[in-house]
C-alpha cells in the first residue's frame, strides 16, 4: 500500500510539472506571438540631407506609434532606389516616395498611395530650373543658347522634380538624350535637392533641376540664399510626394494612418517635409507621372 501512495504521489506530481511546462509553452508562445507582432515598418526617402530629418523622424515614430497602438520603426534610406527595393521585397510596409518612384513600386509591387502633403495648402509643386543670379540667362531658352558652355545638374535619378520632368523637357528641346549623350558641356547628378541648390548656389555648375517646394524651403530657412539664385523655368503642376503602403494592409490599418497624419501639426515633422499639413491622396492623383514614366521606358504600360 505504502508502495502505492508513493507511485500515485510521483504520478500526479509528473502530471501537475507536465501541466506546467504545457502552460508555460503556451505563454512563451502568446509571448512570441505578441513580440513578432511585427513593428509597423516605414521608409523615407532623403528629401533633404539625413541628419537634418533625424530628430522629426524620432518624433513621427513615436507620434504614429501612439496612434495605431503597435510599434513603428521609422527609417531614412540612402537613395530613392533602396525605398522602392526594400518596397518590392516586403521589407517595409510604408513609404514616403518621390512621384516617380510610387510609380515604379506601384508597377512592381502594387502599393498604393492614402496621404500626401500640403504646401501652402495645396497638395501641388512644381520643378523649377535655377541658376545663379549673376548668370545673364533669365529663361531656359537664354541657358540653351549655347548648351556647350554649360554645366548642369540634375538631382537623384528617381526624382521626380529633379530629374524626370526636366530631363523630358530637356529632350524635347533636342538638348538632352541621357547623361552621356548631351549637348552640355557637362551633365551631372547630385544626391538630393538641397546638394544641387548648393552646387548653384557655389557655381560649382551653372543651373539644376530642383523641387520647388524643397527650394522654397530651403530658402526660408536660410540654407540657401534666395538672392544669389533665380528660376528660369518651372513645371507644370506636380502632385506631391506620397507617402504609400503595400496593397496588403488592412484597410483598418490605412484609415488609422490617414487619420493620424491629418491630424499632424507638430511644426518639426512638417518643417521637414516642407508642409503646411496632410491630406488623403489617390493612386489615381499620380496618373500623369505614370505616363511620363512610361514615356521615359522607366515602366511598361
């Protein structure tokens, strides 16, 4: 008997660690599970210089955070390429893109674009072509006079504003084919829209193709003096820059997103966008980016 109580005592101390260890799986695995609740992921591209978007970039992620009620990992790419690649392989579930390059990642991976900025109040910019004041060209049409004689620089090669759009007009005034087929004296590109304001700027090339809205930012803040620099010319009307998702969040998820940046009015993360708020966009708003995208061979129709 003495025998038996000693084996029914280890028996159901076996059950009850077994019971245990169960449990304690379970947990560890509602814990892995909450844990890999994967952060919401977001990439940037370099509008301006890095470290000048550092500390609005800390800001946004903890503000957006808050809003969806889940980690956000914020971070600012090197180029606009790594922003559409890290797009295409699922590495990010948002984006904030040039034009151009929503295009290519809506063409490739389908994202879609929910929220654009506003300047001035307008979900609008332009690109501008500048020179240095005391050049004597006062149009594009002075500056192409004798192409020959003349440095110019476009920004990124993904950039709307800074390179599509003026590269088209370029070429439809015969001046331009492709970086190395051009009736420049030289053509270059820098790596972002304040680096060319400065290469005017400095005389470092003699004119470059530059967001309008960038620029007039850059000149409010005094980086770039506003006097040394002229337009001679500018485009058509751009929507501006979107900030998209992969076609895969929940429509939940995107109606938080909308209603969180709407509701931005923080002046450093605006600063740092150069807007004056937030507003929902279209993939359909970029349409005519698309074509000239298309016209470029950038993407097939």
């Amino acid at each position: 008997m003495k025998k038996f109580w000693i084996t029914a005592i280890l028996l159901s101390l076996a059950i009850f660690l077994a019971a245990c260890g169960s449990a304690g799986e379970e947990e560890n695995t509602e814990q892995a599970t909450e844990s890999t609740e994967e952060a919401f992921t977001i990439g940037v591209i370099p509008a301006q210089t890095e470290g000048e978007m550092e500390e609005a970039m800390d800001k946004l992620q903890t503000y957006l955070s808050e809003e969806l009620d889940r980690e956000v990992k914020l971070d600012v790419y090197p180029n606009y390429n790594g922003v559409v690649e890290a797009m295409n392989y699922d590495k990010i579930d948002m984006a904030y893109l040039g034009p151009l390059t929503f295009v290519i990642a809506n063409a490739n991976s389908n994202a879609q674009a929910i929220i654009t900025s506003l300047v001035d109040g307008e979900p609008f910019y332009r690109s501008y072509i500048i020179t240095h004041a005391d050049n004597p060209w006062n149009s594009l049409e002075d500056l192409l006079e004798n192409p020959e004689e003349i440095d110019f620089a476009f920004g990124d090669p993904n950039s709307t504003s800074g390179s599509l759009i003026p590269s088209i007009e370029l070429k439809d005034r015969g001046v331009y084919e492709s970086q190395q087929e051009n009736e420049f004296n030289s053509v270059r590109n820098t790596s972002s829209h304040d680096a060319t304001a400065l290469s005017v700027q400095n005389k470092q090339v003699d004119a470059g193709a530059i967001d309008s809205a960038i620029f007039n930012q850059l000149v409010e803040s005094g980086k770039i003096d506003g006097e040394q620099i002229k337009t001679i010319w500018e485009s058509e009307e751009l929507f501006q820059y979107p900030w998209a998702v992969r076609d895969s969040i929940d429509e939940e998820t995107v109606n938080k997103l909308q209603e969180a940046f709407l509701a931005i009015d923080d002046q450093v993360i605006l600063d740092a966008f150069g807007a004056s708020g937030f507003t929902e966009a279209t993939t359909e708003d970029y349409e005519s980016i698309k074509q000239a995208a298309i016209k470029e061979g950038i993407i097939e129709e």
